[in-house]
C-alpha cells in the first residue's frame, strides 16, 4: 500500500473521531455551560485543524482555524453560547463530515467552498470585538517598563511518540503546532524543519522549551494529540538548572545550535544603584533574545533584592558578542555569555560555599535524585482493517470445521491418542473461537453517539421541545449485526421525533410536560440483545391505521371488524403503509417500517410494538449478539440433513397422521388446542417425510410444524453465507458445515411463517 494512502486512512479514522466528539460535546454545550466540554471541542477542533495542515487539505485546515476563533472567545467567557452559535458550529461539523468523505474516497475536500460559513464565524468574532471595544482592556493595567515576557513563565516538555506508529514525524509536528498557538518556542530538538524533512531519522522523542501564560492542564492538552504516549512539563528555573544540564547531556537538547545562552552579569561593590544596573542589563537583554529564567527574578530586582550577581538563562540568535555588549553598562564590573551546555554543571558546583544562597543550600543538603529510568511505553492498542478480522473469522470457522471432521475419523478408528490429542486441540480451537467473537464485538455506542445530533436537527425543524436520553450504549453486539442495525433505528428515532413527539402547545392542552421525552436503551436478556425505544408522545391510533387501511385497499371494512389491537399495528409493517396527512421531507409514522422491519429480519431479529393513545409508543427490537455461530437443532428429512435456529423452535412432538386434515390447498393437524399448518418442504428435499415426528416452530406468536424423519440433536454451528453463485433462496438464511464435510442449509423461519 503505498504510504500516503496509509497516512490517508489514518488521518481519516481520527478525524472522524475528533469530529464526532466535537458534536457530541456541542450538544452538551447547548444545554448549558459546561468547561470540561468546552475544553474537549477546543482540543478536537485544534487536533483537527493540525491534522489537515500537516496532510496540505487546506480547507479544511481554514474553517478548523475559523471555528478555533469563535471556540477561544467562549472559552475565555467573552462570547455566550446561544442558539444561533451552536447552530453555525454544527453546520461547520457537518461541512467537515463532508469533507471526511471525499478525503475518504481519494479528494482533498478542495472542491467544497466553505467561504460562507467562515464568513458566518468571523462575523461572530466581530461582533464580539465590537461590543467589548469600548472596555478597558487589562493591558492598560500593565506597567509598560515590564518587558512582555514577564506575563509569561517557561516550561521544559518532553513528549514520546507511540513506537508503533507509522507518522512519528506528523505526530511531533501536530503537537508542536497545538503548542505554538499557546506561547512561544523557545528551543526545539529535533528542530520544526528536520521533522518536516523526508529523511528527518525521527526516533519518537521530542523536547522543547516554551514560552506561555497557560496552565499544566493546557499546555498537555494541547500537546496531547494521538498517539503521543509521554508527555513530561517542567517548570524551568535556575534551581533545576543542574538537572536539565544533566538531561542535556543524554538527549542533547540544550545546545548551541538551539541558541540557549547563560549570562552571567557581575555589577561593581561600590555601586549605590545595583538593583537598577541589573534591571536596565536585563531589560536590554529582553529586548534582543527570550528570557526563560533568571536569578534574581525581575519581581525580585523591581523590589531591590539584588546582591550583585544576576545570572540569565535565555534564548537568542544575536550571538554572544550582541548579548555582552547588551549587558555592559555603567557599574558593571563583569558579564560572562557561554553557551547553556553540561559544562556548566561543573562551574555550578565549584561556586564557593559563601556565595550559596540558602534555598541552594538545601538542595546541596537533599539526598541525590536517582536518575529517572525511561520506562518503556507497552501499545495497548492498535488500529486492524475489517477485512482481516472477517478473513480470520473465516480462517477459525475453518478450524472448527476441520475438527469436527477430524474427531469423526477418531471415533471411526477408535484411536485413543488421537483422541486425546483432538481433546486438546479443541479446547485451543474453542477458546480462539470464543476470542474472535470477542474481539469481533463492537459496543452499541458506535452508532447511538449520531443519534443525539438527529432528535436535536428534527426537533429543530418541527418545533419541538425533545428531551433524548441513552442507556446501555455499552452493551456490544457482533460486527455484522452492528453494520445493518443503524439505518433501522435511525428510522425509528426520526419517526418518534416528527410523528410521535406532539408539539409543546399540544401537549399543554394535554396535561403533559411541553418537553418530550424519547428513551433509547438497551440492555442484554437471555442470551439476545434488546433494544428499545420509548417515546411519551401520542400514541399510535387504532382508528387511524384502519382508515388508511381501508383507503389503499389493504383491508376491507369486514377484515378491519376482526381485527385485535396488535394485528391493527403490523399494519404498520405493510410495504407503502403510511399514517401521515401530507408527505415531509423527515418521515411519517409507518412510511418505511416495512423496510425496518426487513432489516432487522436479516439480522435474524424480531421488533414489536407497543402503543397506547395519548401515551406514548414503544418500539422492542430482538436481537442474537452475533450472526456467525448459533444453536441449531439437527433433523433429517427424506434421507438429507437441515439445521432449524433452536431459538425458532418451541418443541419436538409425535402426531397421529391420521388426523391430518387439508385447509385450501395446505394440510393442518390440531394440536394442544390449536391448528397448526403444516410446511412438508418437500422441493427442497425432494419428496415429503412419512414419518410422525414434527418440530413445531414459531415466530411472533404464529405457529407451524415441520415433519421429520429423524431428530439427530442439538449443536452449535457456524453459519455460512449463501454464496454468490447460489444467490437467494426462499427459507434458508445461509449453511453449515459439519464434522463430516456435509453442506447443511439452515432454515429461515421468519420467511416460512
């Protein structure tokens, strides 16, 4: 693969997740203040912008910097949340969403022209700046003889990049941009242009001295960009200059090619304005190179507390000549400028005694540190393509296979030590299988964090008040499972929203809340997955399905006579059935369920509904956790093998054939009270069994039985997809594969009932 389509897909699945983590908080934020939401926007939406500056997709790279500027201002608590904000920053989530997918498919989202939404962003930022235009500012509070620094304090970070990652370089310079945006660089090794070279030999380890007025917390979030496994800040001052020295010494981080100086100034005895000589000496070397640390500090110099010695650690491209001569003056007996490097370890040390100061003192006094051992950072994760789970799926349904036939051939030549050999490869073929399965399961959160965005956009459009609540997003399901699930339920979530919510003024008339509530949930019960979705809107009314019924020719008024509350609601389920008065472009209440409900029917699940007027609705939808291996019982029909879902099965029983009786052009028997019909199968198994054994089976409540010959047990199976070649067949779901090599087709009840 060649490596820019590595670098490509990765770009993407991270920018997804930033991008889905920046709606999700955005919905947080529009129900009210919240600083730990507001901090993970900021921090996905500069990961962002990074991320596409690095990769070149430049338009992206402009409306991430636009929103950042709108982002800084609520942060900072210059600017509200409101309404109107949230709605132009979700409209430029769903721009990038956009533009994620033409990355995706080989673009580089140049073609979208995102001019009016950063136009709508600017105007916010303008609007802000003129409302506080006329405020005094709290620069007009600062003594202007400070030099600018002086409102910010230097930190030493080192940052260490995940050893399995494939973009170390990108990582490093995503980070290093995320921190330029908070303070000055100072010193950086390796240096922004050898990271960006294409031979840069980056080992993952970064050190960097910054110059900013932020906090900790700030300064690691934005060095926090994925994949970066260590990140160590430090404030710098002179007291630690001997372990930074030290540190040199090993990453060669402060060196001459880094333009790190010490100067050490020395201002005459007889001087009766020392204080001030240093501060004009400090001020002069402001002026021309970034202070990262003195000794005294300028607050202590402002005061007075000077002894005649000031030491400053800066960084600076004048040269030393430039820095000698901007710290000569008047009174000043001595300036020494070298080169911050390990050398000076040994002058610190020699200093004598008399002129330690008592905090230097104590340290001489501590016990030595003991050298921080690097700990090696473990990968606890790691990023694997869908295909190759799916291939080795295939790969470990192989093995079962292959055991199954293998212990056959045991028991046909009675070999003990194969026998016990198959023992032991079985329980390693089960445990991988189990382990696969495992692995395979993805939590329902991977597609319930899109819905909050949808009840939010189709309460917007109706005019609703919708309150919308998860629980269970961590239950897991198998992959296939999850892929055909979300357009079902996206379905059913529009539908209780437009249809089932009522407008607030309605539900006042009503007695209700005018804010509705719709629940999504799920949770696991014996063995399945359910999930369910309740809303407390309207209800589904009897009379009006019946009308529509009757009105597109589905039913007649005589059938609608007979019919029970739950028949009236699958009419719900009738391919074209509609409850709604006028089409919409969101959805109606019926349009389309008959599709759900064949989508969740390949899943091998059932959905019912439950629905009382005035109430409220409730959607159930059934679910198996994988669709890869299920219980089976084995029969045989006419000489040849099936598989039937033991979870379709109610039971095994013996008839009297001879109180079979014929219903129009099928056979039905009466059976513990009831009339079951009667499926022979006979195309597929060419003829019918004459035996009395039936297997009577069920789905929503209907019932029907299956002759068989012989009951051979119950199994568990791994369920094959019908190939290409063979195409669909009406009442088989897929194949299996048993110990002796046999294709065995497992049937689809819920097509047969």
């Amino acid at each position: 693969m060649p490596e820019d389509d590595t670098y490509r897909k990765l770009f993407v699945a991270e920018s997804i997740e930033n991008h889905e983590n920046i709606v999700n908080n955005l919905l947080i934020l529009e129900n009210g203040s919240d600083d730990t939401a507001i901090d993970e926007i900021f921090r996905a939406a500069h990961t962002l912008k990074g991320m596409s500056a690095s990769m070149g997709f430049d338009e992206m790279e402009t409306l991430c910097h636009s929103m950042e500027d709108v982002l800084h201002l609520i942060r900072s608590g210059e600017r509200s949340v409101d309404k109107d904000l949230i709605d132009i920053l979700l409209a430029c989530t769903d721009r990038i969403e956009e533009m994620l997918d033409d990355i995706e498919l080989g673009g580089d989202s140049s073609t979208f022209n995102s001019r009016e939404l950063e136009g709508k962003l600017k105007s916010l930022i303008s609007e802000e700046n003129a409302v506080s235009g006329n405020k005094p500012g709290p620069v007009a509070q600062i003594n202007m003889e400070c030099p600018e620094q002086q409102e910010k304090y230097s930190h030493h970070i080192s940052l260490s990049i995940d050893e399995t990652s494939q973009m170390k370089d990108i990582r490093a310079l995503l980070a290093l941009a995320n921190l330029k945006e908070i303070g000055d660089i100072v010193s950086c090794n390796p240096t922004p242009e050898k990271l960006e070279s294409s031979n840069s030999g980056f080992s993952g380890t970064m050190s960097l001295y910054i110059l900013t007025d932020s906090d900790e917390d700030t300064i690691r979030n934005a060095a926090s960009v994925s994949e970066v496994t260590d990140i160590t800040i430090r404030p710098f001052s002179l007291l630690q200059e001997e372990e930074f020295e030290e540190q040199a010494s090993t990453d060669g981080t402060l060196n001459t090619t880094n333009n790190l100086f010490k100067v050490i100034i020395t201002v005459s005895e007889g001087s009766d304005l020392g204080d001030v000589r240093a501060l004009i000496a400090y001020q002069n070397l402001a002026d021309i190179g970034q202070i990262i640390s003195s000794k005294p500090s300028f607050q202590d110099l402002d005061e007075g507390k000077f002894s005649g010695l000031l030491t400053v650690i800066l960084h600076s491209d004048a040269g030393s000549e430039a820095l000698h001569d901007a710290a000569s003056g008047v009174d000043i007996q001595h300036v020494l400028v070298e080169p911050f490097t390990e050398e000076n370890d040994v002058k610190v040390e020699t200093k004598p005694v008399s002129n330690i100061t008592e905090s230097e003192d104590d340290a001489i006094k501590s016990p030595e540190k003991t050298p921080k051992k690097s700990k090696k950072k473990e990968v606890q994760n790691i990023r694997v393509e869908i295909h190759r789970l799916d291939q080795m799926m295939n790969l470990v349904e192989d093995l079962v296979i292959t055991g199954g036939r293998l212990r056959q051939i045991a028991h046909q030549y009675s070999s003990k030590e194969m026998d016990e050999a198959l023992n032991m490869v079985s329980r390693s073929v089960s445990d991988l299988q189990n382990l696969m399965m495992n692995i395979r399961m993805i939590p329902l959160s991977q597609i319930f964090n899109r819905f909050p965005r949808v009840v939010r956009d189709v309460a917007m459009h109706d005019g609703k008040e919708v309150e919308f609540i998860m629980t269970g997003a961590e239950t897991e399901l198998d992959r296939s499972v999850i892929d055909g699930l979300g357009d079902p339920l996206l379905h059913l979530i529009r539908n209780a929203v437009n249809h089932g919510i009522e407008r607030p003024e309605k539900r006042i008339m009503a007695g209700k809340n005018p804010k509705g509530t719709v629940v999504l949930s799920a949770w696991r019960e014996q063995g399945n997955v359910v999930i369910q979705l309740k809303d407390d809107g309207g209800g589904i009314s009897s009379q009006v399905i019946l009308t529509k019924a009757i009105e597109k020719g589905l039913i007649t008024v005589e059938q609608s006579n007979n019919l029970t509350r739950d028949e009236i609601v699958d009419l719900l389920f009738m391919a074209g059935f509609s409850t709604a008065d006028e089409i919409t472009d969101i959805s109606g209440r019926g349009v389309g369920l008959d599709v759900v409900k064949g989508a969740i029917e390949s899943l091998k699940g059932t959905i019912n509904v439950e629905s009382e007027e005035g109430k409220g609705s409730t959607f159930k939808l059934i679910l198996p956790p994988t669709m890869a291996i299920i219980e089976v019982m084995m029969v045989r029909i006419n000489g040849l093998r099936c598989a039937i879902p033991i979870a379709a099965v109610v039971e095994v029983a013996r008839i009297d054939r001879t109180a079979i009786t014929r219903i129009g052009k099928s056979e039905a028997i009466p059976f513990r009270g009831e009339v079951l019909q009667i499926h022979h199968l006979n195309e597929m198994f060419r003829g019918e069994s004459n035996g009395d054994i039936v297997v009577v089976i069920q789905y929503k409540g209907t019932k029907c039985c299956i002759p068989v010959d012989v009951v051979d047990g119950q199994q568990e199976v791994v369920v094959k997809p019908l190939s290409n070649v063979i195409g669909k067949c009406k009442g088989v779901s897929g194949v299996t594969i048993p110990g002796d090599g046999d294709v065995v087709p497992i049937l689809d009840v819920n097509s047969m009932i």
